[in-house]
C-alpha cells in the first residue's frame, strides 16, 4: 500500500533521489527489501540513499548488514549517533566509498569518510552525512564542516543527510545551505513530518524522513520495554517490535542543469 503526498511543478526528465528513513534492524531491512525493487521501478529513481546506522539488531550497523541493504537496492548508505557501535565494521567504513559516517566525526580518530560521490551515468551526485550538536555528543561544527565540503565538490547535485535530534537545529542549518545544495533530508527520531516543502533559493526539504521498520513499537524497540525503562528507570535490553512494518521516504526530483529542486513527493509504504 502505498501513501504518497505529492508536490512538484512539473515531472518530467530529471534526476529523481530516494531517501529512505533509518532502517530500524532485521525487520527494517527485511522489509525494505519486499518492498524498495517495485518502488525504484515504479517512480524510475536513479539513486537510492538509505540511513542504516540502526540496521543490525540492538542497534548499530554491521557488515552483514549493510551487504543486505546494498543488495536489496541502496546505492548509498549512511549512518548516525550509532555509527561505531559495532567494531566489525570499522573496516567496511574505510574500504567501502558507499557507505558514509556523520563528517563532523573527528578525521583523526574515525574511519571512514563523511560524503561520497555516486555515478548517475549522465550526471555524478554528491551525498554528505553530517550529524547535529543539540542533544547529541558533541561533534565538530556542522557549519565549518560542510563548508570545507562544499569547498571540494564540482557537481550540481548535492544531497545532504543531517542526522539530529533538533527541528530548530535541522531548520536553521537548511537555510543556510539553501541555494548551495539540492536536498536536504533529516534523519534520527525516527518520525515522518509533514513539513516537505522546496526553500526560497530551490533547495528541497524535509525535517525529518522517518524510519523503516514495525509500526507498532517505540521507534522500533517493542513498546513495553520502553515503557519499563522510562517507568523504572532502570537499563533494558532493547528488543525490536515485529509485526506490521512502514518504510517511511521521499523523492526529490532534481533539475540536473541547475542542481535546484522541482519537485518532492514523500511517501509512506505500508
């Protein structure tokens, strides 16, 4: 089943990104791959971005679990607060140019690199992972770091995942970027919002995409658990709710001459 909240001016032969919301465990990438080869097909999408910093079970990402997300149809994958959960993957990090950590993670210290950029054919597309400061560990400067970023590409089309927990936060660094780069698209609460909207200078936005993985739970965790950490306030082992999944995403298509957005559609799988 599919939910789709359609905006655009026109659609015609343009460039069109998927962004899919983080992919909460097995289920999650269970389900993303039932239901993401008809998606692709159906809306004629070139590039697939995917968060899968909570695709391995108990949170994290793993190696087996971005080889499942990659072969179910993602192109590129990045990742969050949980990035380095899992040490196995350290390597994956630095040998796999697809698969992208926050770029405000200290070079020094972290594997792996903070944006790629992926091949359409007629056209290459730049996808950079930053990770917000409000709520969150402390991280260098989104700002100072995008910037230098920006600074080293050469292509029209740039997307952008900001992973935090901030609306104000994602909003404020949206509009700075306006004009600078294609689409903008938050990640980390695990919450579709309803503001997708394309900002003043042409960048396409959404504060948050959403999450891929059991509808009826607390961000994927089973809601009773959740409810005796709050409760109790003592520490759980999470365990994920199963049952009835959603992949929450959204399309942005993108005039590839100008790099602006023109149109967006963000769309609940059932």
């Amino acid at each position: 089943m599919f939910v789709i909240i359609y905006k655009t001016d026109r659609w015609g032969d343009r460039v069109r990104i998927l962004a899919i919301g983080d992919i909460v465990g097995s289920v999650g990438c269970r389900f993303l791959r039932e239901k993401l080869p008809a998606l692709k097909k159906h809306e004629n999408i070139d590039l697939v971005i995917a968060n899968g910093e909570n695709s391995a079970d108990g949170n994290g990402i793993t190696p087996s679990s971005a080889e499942y997300i990659f072969s179910s149809g993602v192109d590129v994958i990045t990742a969050g607060n949980h990035t380095f959960r899992r040490k196995e993957s350290y390597s994956m990090f630095d040998s796999c140019e697809s698969l992208i950590r926050p770029a405000n993670f200290p070079v020094s210290t972290t594997p792996g690199r903070g944006f790629t950029v992926f091949d359409l054919g007629r056209q290459q597309a730049a996808v950079i992972n930053l990770m917000g400061c409000m709520y969150m560990d402390p991280l260098d400067d989104p700002y100072i770091t995008v910037d230098g970023i920006l600074k080293s590409l050469d292509t029209k089309i740039i997307v952008l995942d900001f992973h935090a927990e901030a609306t104000a936060e994602k909003l404020a660094l949206a509009y700075y970027l306006d004009g600078r780069i294609s689409a903008f698209f938050g990640t980390h609460t695990h919450v579709q919002t309803s503001d997708e909207r394309i900002l003043p200078k042409g960048t396409g936005y959404i504060t948050d995409v959403g999450m891929t993985g059991p509808f009826e739970s607390v961000l994927g965790v089973k809601p009773e658990i959740a409810i005796k950490k709050f409760k109790e306030k003592l520490p759980v082992r999470f365990e994920l709710s199963d049952g009835k999944c959603r992949m929450d995403c959204i399309i942005f298509q993108i005039d590839d001459r100008s790099g602006k957005t023109t149109g967006l559609k963000r769309i609940e799988i059932l």
